[in-house]
C-alpha cells in the first residue's frame, strides 16, 4: 500500500479526533451523532498511522511528497 497522507494530514487528523472523543465523553454530542462522531476519531486516528486514507484513494487525492 502506498502511502497518500502527508504531514499536515497525519497531524491534524488525531487533533481532530480527540475534539470529537472529548466532545462526545463530556456528553456534548449525544446519540446517533455520538457514535458516528466516535467512528469518524477512530477513522481519523487509524488512517492517521497507517498514512493511507481510502477516501482519498478513491478521489485520486496524494498529499504526501514523496509518492
């Protein structure tokens, strides 16, 4: 698998995740909003170390330098 994510992408994205946890353990987001915010962290937080995110794949999106 070839990486696509680049720095800014796999910084950002566990930045993201943890406002969307934090939201939803402090009870700000609840219900169905709360568990697809809960998916949309683990998402983040699994591309983010992988360095692969599918989505982009499909859209032909590359923000890493060196691919």
């Amino acid at each position: 698998m070839t990486r696509n994510m680049g720095g800014a992408d796999r910084i950002v994205r566990p930045l993201v995740a943890a406002v969307l946890v934090a939201l939803v353990l402090t009870g700000q987001v609840t219900g169905g909003l709360a568990i697809a915010a809960a998916a949309v962290a683990a998402v983040f937080i699994l591309t983010s170390l992988v360095g692969l995110c599918p989505l982009y794949s499909l859209l032909g999106v590359n923000t890493c330098r060196r691919a």
